[in-house]
C-alpha cells in the first residue's frame, strides 16, 4: 500500500511539472508567437474569447501568481480555451472526439506487440542460439532503426496505394454512421490493420530484445539452478521461475514505453489520416492553434500518467515483495 | 557422527578421475582435475577446502547441473551403478532430486521469490509423484513439520521468512522425496552461529532418522570434522588428502591440510597466533593420492618444497 | 571471503592452449584499482566484434558522405533542376522529388544536418545525463532523491507531445530543434548512468578516495568516469540515434526549419507533396531507408560493446555459471527509445 501511495505522489508531481510547463512556455519564450496567433484569428473570435484567450495565454496584466492559480482553476474544470484550427469548438470538445481514435489504435499496438515481443524474447533466451535467437533479433533491430511514419508512408504506399489492400486514410468509410453493426466493426479493424502493423513492426524488436536480455540474465539466479535440480519439466521452469521473474522489469519498462508508443501513434496518425489527437496535432501546429497542442498535450500526459498508475498496481500484484509493507 | 556406517554394500555415488573445465575466451581453466572418490550408504562425505578451489563446481557436476562455459571433460559418475553422464534428459530429470537432492549456499537466492514456499515444495510432489494439489500440500505441511516450521508458513513468500527459516524449508524440500545422497553445499555460510549450529543438529538428526548419504562441502573445518565420517581436502582442483574425518583431523599429513585446519582457532586455551601456509607457496602438479596408511591417501609432496608456516 | 563474495570464481588452475598447468592464480584481490587495463581493450575488441565493425563502417560511410556532400551530390538541392516527379534515371539516379530536385543531392546534403544535430543532440543529453547521474550518485541523500525525481518525471511525460509545445512556442530552427531535443532526451541516459554510477560508488577504491579526501569533482570524473566508459558509449549511442529520430519526427510534422534540407524536411516535403499518392515512392524511400541505416549502424555498435562488456550476452560463448553472480545487471536496449 506504501508503494502505491508513493507512486500516486510521484504522478502527481509529474502532472504537476506539465501543467506547469504548459503555464509557463507562452509566458516566457522569446518572440510572442501568442499574440502573433490572436492578431490573425481576432476577426473570427467574439471579443469574449479573445479576452479568455489572453488570460489563458497570460496577456492580461495580472501578478504572475495570480495568472498561475487561475490556470490550475482552468485545468481542473476543463477549461482549456477554443480550438482556432477547429474554430469556435472548445479544446475539451475536439479532444474529447478525438481520443477514443488514439486509444485504440495505440492500445491495440502496444498489447499485440508486448504479447508477442515478450513470448518471442522468452522462447529465444531459452534456447540460446537457436533459430530464434540468431535470425530475428537483427531483424527486429533493424526495423526497428526506421522512423515510424516512414515505415507508415511505405506500408501505405505498399499495401494501400500500390496493392490496394487496405484502405487508405481515416478510422472507417466516409458515409458510414458510427454503430456497434459487424459492418461498422469489421470495418474499422480493416482501417486499424496498416497503422497498427507499423507501430507493432517497429517496437517489437525492443521489447523482444528487452524480455531476451532479461531472461538471460534471470536463468544464471540460483533459483532457476535450483528448479533444474529438482527435476522439474522445463516448459515449467521456463514460464513459472524464469519468464515469472522476468516479467517484473518488463512491467516497469510497460509503463515507460507507453509514452514511446503513443508518440509513435501520433506520426503513424499523420501518415493515415487517422483521426486521433495526433492528425490532430498536425493541424494544429500548421494553424499555430496554441490551445489546441498544449490540450493535447496535457491530456495525453494525464492519460500515461494514468496507465502508469494501473501498471503499478498491476506490479504490486505481481511481486510479493512490494505487496507486503 | 559416532557410529561409521557397514561399507558391506556397494557405494551410493562413484566417481572416478572426472575433470571439469571452463572455457574462457582466451583460456581453459580447468577447476576439477582428476578427481576420484566413493560414497558409502548412510555415509557422510565432507569435501573441504578454500573458496574457488572447485569443489562447489565438483558437486554440481554430480548432479549434471553444470552450464556453459564449463563442462565435464572426462571421467564418469556412477549413482547406485548408474552412469549418470550417459542419462538422457528425462532419466537425468527424474534422476534429480528423486535420487540425488541438493541444498545450495544461500536459501535466500535458491528460492524463488515470486511463488509461496508450498507452491515450490508442491512442485516436487507434483513433478515426480505425480499427486493431486490438494494431497501435495498436505505432503508439503508434513515436511514443514518435520524441520520444525509452523505449516500455516506455507503460503509465505521466500522474503517473509528469516535466513535460518529459509534454509531448513530448503532442507524439508531437499528430503521431501527421501533421496539416496544428499548434497549440501556450504548450506550454512549465510546464517549466524546460532542458527548454524540448529541446522547442523537438524540436518544430523534428519540424516540419522532418514539415513540417506551425505556429500558435505563446507570450507569450515571444525565443522565438517564434527560432522563426516570420511573427508576429502581439495586444492587447486585436485585432492590432496583423503582419510576418515578424525584421522585426518588429529594426524594431517599434507601440509595444505595442515594449514587449512591450523587456520581456525582453538576454542579454549591460551592465544596462539595463526600459522598458515608462507606467503607464496603454491602447490603445482599435484601427484595422485598414495595410501599411507589404512584409509588414508595423501598426494605426496615433492622433496624440497618449502612449506612451513610463516607467522602471521 | 565470504560465500556469497561475487568475486569467487571457481578457476584456479589455469591451463594454457597447450593444456600444461600453470598452477594456481593469486586468490582475486580487492577491488581497489579502477580497472584502466580493460578500457584500453574495449576500442581493440570492438575492431574484432563483427557487429561492431560492420556498425563503424556503415556509419564512417554516412559520415564521409556527409562532410564531402558539396564535392559528391550532383549539385544544389535545393535548385528545380527538371520536370516533376522523374523516376530514378540516368541523369537523376534517385529521380526527382514532385517539385523537381534531384533526390540523390537531397539526400546527401540532408546527411549533413541529420548527422550534425543527431550527434550534437546526443553529445548534450549525455553529458547532462552524466553530470545529473553522477551528482545523484555521488552525493546520495536529497540530491539523489530530488534528481532521481526529476529524471523519472522527465522519462515519464510523453516524448512527442512535450517536443511538440516545445518547439511550436520556440522560433523554428536548428538550435531550437537542438535545445528542444536534449531538454527531452537527457532523462533516459541519467537514468542508465546514475544506476552504473551508483554500482561503481559501492567500490572501495571511491571508499578509499573519499577517506583520502579528494574533491567531490575529482572522484566523480577521475575515479568513477574511466570505469563506466563502456556503459557511457552505450548511453551517447542511444541519445545519438534519438535525436536523429526524434529530429525526423519533428520535421516530419512541419516544426523544424523546413527550408533546411535534411532527411526530415524531405520526408516532410514529400508527404506534404502529395509524393505518396502520386506513386512517386523514390521522393521518400532514400531519406528513410537513410536515417534507417544510421541507426542500425549506432545500434550495431551498441551491441558490439554491450557484447564486448557484458560476455553473457555473446550468443556463441557465454560465461553464465551457476555459481556466478550478475555482474551487472543487463543493460536494457530499450534505453532511449
């Protein structure tokens, strides 16, 4: 229970450190990109949002503290100013559309790589030099090596464009309505194949060479000497005392890697016009929409700060030695 | 031990000239050389000597638990007439533990620290006996017993239990499937004095009541003296003095043997300083053991060999 | 000794190629001397690692294209030297980009600010990572607890997203790109060394140090330093081919200088091109297959010295024994990441 208390204050710090990243950047760069963004969209806001604007952006003449107390006030009742990409919708609102997209298709990638990539990394420690053990780990590496979204650009070239096996832009058909139908579904698991295909083909390699590395160094412990002693079957050892024990430090990269992957969705979004946070990110940046990148950016950080949570809780569960304090 | 065993009946363990090497990158080191010795019924064997002189690499070999890069490079094992080097993978799995059980340096490590201590000494009834969860948890609660734990510390985890606790259900497990020769290596090296001394009565008494054979490899001299009928003294790899316990212990006859028990001090009596070996004197190509007198075999030492012991 | 010394090996008759004996080896003595021997040998033993070797070459290789980009591209890049869109030919062996410039010069002058802001990326994150973890390591106590917070904060906030309101508020260019990449990227290498660093602390010689009353400095830099020089390379390896990544990403989604020419521009030209549904695969292959292959090749490096250091790892010879003892622990690839 201790552990779990200490790790909530430790995300509680780090939120704490990104919202205040997030306060400070438009107060304290160089240059002043933020009114440079109000001159160009004054003609579309009210005069209403345009003050809101300034005080979110710290362009009204209040002390320093004062603006600082108020953005906390704005973060926890979810006011995070007016999109101008996707002017006049609120932050929140084009967020909120928007992240389920994200969570699928990071989800889905991150699950399917960590099952395979672990179960790979185990049969290859366990047979050392093997087939496994010699063919796929350089391959993995090397990618690995390529950037997401150019991998991303070449599937989609490949598969989409030159094939034409999958389709080649957003989350499902144009003109289907959003339903729980096996029509709907199955199409979108049809617009899910490439872009989570890429992210998979990219990480698995890492966390492969990760749980490898980590089985190799578990099966010189005396335990796993002391299980072979006892005769027991070695499919057992394998899985209940070593990948058992291996597991532990690939739950904590688990809630590290998070943060790598849902990076890599956001470029994958770009190349497949998927319409996650991160195609969304794209407009933003190309409009300058300052509310809109510092939203996404919050968000995503609550939401891996909030995954790293679970997995903790998850590792209590799985290591006796946190559980009882 | 008072009484020595008969030796009427053939020896538990057999081993004959084996050598172990490890193969380094740029050199083989060979850590076992030319070793021979036998294992009666009910026997205890101790096996002494300094840290890294092989024979912690000597009793692993018995059991084929050896990885790379070392390896057996000659000589064989015979159990009970058995030649365990030529055992297939399955025979040597139901060979272990079964017939020859083994107790490591440090419980602590030798335990694994994910799964309760019943769950592991479930295993072993349910790998070789093939008995139901149920029955092999009764089984695992008898054995706690046996070595003197509460029962109810069977859904403990290795961490939540004392070094000495760890070590007996270590020891419960080892005799869980009443085996032929029990090896023990350094098992107390890790525990106080105190709780040394309790595991070494409850492993005597467990041996006296079970009467399995013991292979004791400690480097505590007085320790082993008390305890084995017949010892071994190994350095460098090799032995180089062979005799009943008692015998070696009041008549040394190699001066490595004789520095290795003048290193521990008298309990009582007056303060006397330590005498070991001189400073540099190293013994090489050590000859094979001659007997010289019944039941005890020395490596004979080359004539001009500066030996005696310097002051400390 | 004790039994659990992790220095107890079980070797002493040492036996040459020619299987005489040698006799016994001096029982290990104390850890009290920072091993400088086995520093000088990592350069020599990576020559002779294949991995390694092929990674150096591969990289020398990207390397002399870069510096020697003016003498060896078919002339300016940036400049429209024929129609759209060219499939590769004779005359523009990469073909041309949908404006009209000659791939093959862009990808060779793209060389030069991908390897450049990668390197000096990862020399920056590295040497903070190091000051950050040998502080932490070093002084202990609230220092570390205060770095060590810092350090997983920084590796737990999501790595795009930060670098994405980062470099939006900055004014777009290469020393921006630069700063934004090492103020994110140091966390992951701090982490690493602080962890060798405080494995190194433990040792007497820094015991030895310390009572003999040397600054602070001098034991951080002289006698832990030389003796993470492997786990140092592997660190800088690791920051090098983040910030060449992490400096495509960025570009890709249009926050660098995009009249810089560099293998995320022209990924970011060529997608912003329409080059993908065009069907013009050459405008986007070579800058890719590029940044690719310069980081295969640091990865290569990294495995050669992980394998040189750490021998369990080697797949044909490996030194695990049941009685020895990690060393280290492994070091994880994902570093970085």
């Amino acid at each position: 229970m201790r552990f779990v208390v200490r790790r909530l204050g430790f995300y509680l710090v780090a939120f704490w450190v990104s919202v205040t990243l997030n306060f400070l950047l438009p107060r304290f760069m160089p240059g002043d990109p933020v009114s440079r963004m109000l001159s160009q969209s004054q003609g579309r806001m009210t005069p209403e949002q345009v003050d809101q604007m300034r005080v979110l952006f710290g362009l009204d003449q209040r002390p320093v503290w004062q603006q600082y107390l108020g953005y906390w006030h704005s973060v926890f009742t979810g006011d995070m100013g007016v999109s101008i990409s996707r002017f006049p919708t609120p932050v929140t609102e084009v967020i909120a559309s928007q992240i389920g997209w994200t969570v699928l298709l990071g989800g889905t990638a991150l699950l399917i790589a960590v099952v395979i990539g672990n179960a790979l990394g185990i049969l290859a420690a366990w047979r050392r030099g093997g087939v496994l053990d010699s063919v796929l780990p350089p391959v993995l590496v090397f990618v690995g090596s390529f950037p997401y979204f150019w991998l991303a650009m070449g599937a989609l070239y490949l598969f989409g464009v030159t094939l034409g096996w999958f389709p080649l832009r957003h989350a499902f058909t144009a003109g289907l309505t959003p339903s729980g139908s096996p029509v709907f579904l199955s199409d979108v698991a049809a617009h899910l194949v490439l872009p989570a295909a890429t992210i998979v083909l990219v990480s698995i390699g890492g966390w492969m060479l990760g749980m490898r590395n980590t089985m190799i160094a578990t099966n010189s412990e005396d335990y796993i000497v002391m299980a072979e002693a006892k005769g027991l079957r070695p499919a057992r050892i394998m899985l209940r005392y070593a990948a058992r024990n291996a597991t532990l430090p690939a739950v904590t990269s688990f809630g590290m890697a998070i943060g790598f992957v849902v990076g890599g969705a956001l470029l994958t979004e770009v190349v497949f016009a998927y319409p996650g946070v991160g195609y969304q990110l794209l407009g933003a940046v190309s409009a300058l929409d300052y509310p809109l990148m510092q939203g996404i950016f919050l968000t995503i950080t609550a939401a891996v700060l909030v995954a790293n949570f679970l997995v903790d809780i998850v590792y209590v569960r799985l290591d006796p030695r946190v559980r009882v304090s | 031990m008072s009484t020595h065993p008969s030796r009427d009946d053939a020896p538990v363990l057999e081993v004959t000239d084996l050598s172990v090497e490890y193969h380094g990158e740029h050199r083989t080191v060979r850590a076992v050389d030319r070793v021979s010795f036998t294992i009666g019924r009910g026997e205890i064997f101790g096996l002494a000597g300094e840290s890294g002189c092989g024979k912690s690499t000597a009793a692993n070999a018995v059991m084929r638990l050896l990885r790379e890069p070392a390896a057996i490079t000659g000589g064989t094992i015979r159990f009970q007439g058995r030649d365990v080097l030529a055992l297939d993978a399955e025979e040597l799995r139901t060979l272990r533990w079964r017939e020859v059980a083994m107790v490591f340096q440090s419980a602590m490590s030798s335990l694994n620290p994910v799964m309760t201590v019943g769950d592991q000494i479930v295993d072993i009834f349910t790998t070789h006996e093939r008995l139901r969860k149920s029955v092999a948890r009764e089984r695992a609660a008898e054995l706690l017993e046996l070595v003197r734990i509460d029962p109810g510390r069977l859904r403990s985890y290795p961490h939540q239990l004392s070094g000495g606790m760890r070590q007996r259900v270590v020891i419960a497990m080892a005799v869980a499937l009443r085996p032929q020769l029990l090896i023990m290596d350094e098992p107390t090296t890790a525990l106080d004095v105190v709780v040394q001394q309790e595991i070494m009565a409850q492993i005597a008494e467990l041996q006296r009541s079970l009467g399995f054979s013991v292979l004791f490899i400690t480097h505590d001299m007085s320790l082993m003296i008390e305890l084995s009928h017949r010892m071994a003294v190994m350095y460098a790899g090799r032995f180089v003095e062979t005799a009943p316990a008692r015998d070696l212990f009041a008549h040394p006859r190699h001066p490595y043997t004789r520095a290795l028990i003048n290193a521990f001090p008298p309990l009582s009596g007056p303060n006397t300083p330590l005498v070991g070996l001189r400073e540099g004197v190293r013994f090489t190509d050590i000859p094979d053991l001659r007997e010289e007198a019944p039941g005890h075999w020395v490596a004979p030492v080359p004539v001009g060999t500066v030996i005696d012991g310097g002051r400390a | 000794m004790s039994a659990t010394d992790p220095t107890e090996v079980p070797l002493l008759v040492a036996t040459d190629h020619r299987g005489t004996l040698s006799g016994p080896t001096a029982p290990a003595a104390p850890d009290l001397l920072p091993r400088r021997r086995a520093r000088q040998g990592l350069v020599h033993s990576l020559v002779a690692n294949r991995k390694a070797l092929t990674g150096m070459i591969l990289l020398a290789l990207f390397v002399v294209v870069a510096l020697l980009a003016p003498l060896l591209a078919p002339g300016d890049p940036s400049t429209i030297t024929s129609l759209g869109a060219q499939p590769p030919s004779a005359q523009h062996l990469l073909g041309t980009t949908p404006k009209g410039q000659d791939v093959l010069a862009l990808t060779m002058w793209g060389a030069r600010s991908s390897l450049l802001v990668g390197f000096v990326v990862g020399l920056a994150a590295t040497a903070i990572g190091l000051l950050v973890g040998l502080s932490s390591a070093y002084f202990g106590g609230r220092a570390d607890n205060a770095l060590s917070l810092l350090t997983n904060v920084f590796l737990l906030i999501p790595g795009l997203p930060l670098l994405v309101i980062l470099a939006a508020f900055l004014p777009t260019g290469m020393v921006t790109v630069i700063l934004v990449l090492t103020f994110t990227g140091w966390a992951g290498s701090a982490r690493v060394l602080r962890s060798q660093a405080l494995s190194i602390r433990g040792k007497d010689f820094v015991a030895a140090a310390i009572v003999t009353g040397e600054r602070p400095a001098w034991i951080m830099f002289r006698e832990i330093l030389p003796n993470m020089a492997s786990i140092v390379m592997i660190t800088l390896i690791g920051s090098v081919i983040f910030g060449i990544g992490a400096q495509a990403g960025l570009e890709f989604l249009g926050l660098g200088d995009v009249s810089v020419v560099s293998w995320g521009t022209n990924l970011y030209w060529a997608s912003n091109d329409g080059a993908l549904m065009s069907g013009t695969w050459w405008a986007f292959v070579p800058s890719g297959a590029a940044i690719a292959f310069v980081a295969f090749a640091l990865a290569l490096i990294n495995y050669g010295v992980d394998e040189v250091t750490n021998p369990r790892l080697r797949a044909t010879r490996r030194t695990t024994s049941a009685r020895r003892r990690a060393l280290r622990p492994a070091t994880h690839p994902e570093v970085n990441r």
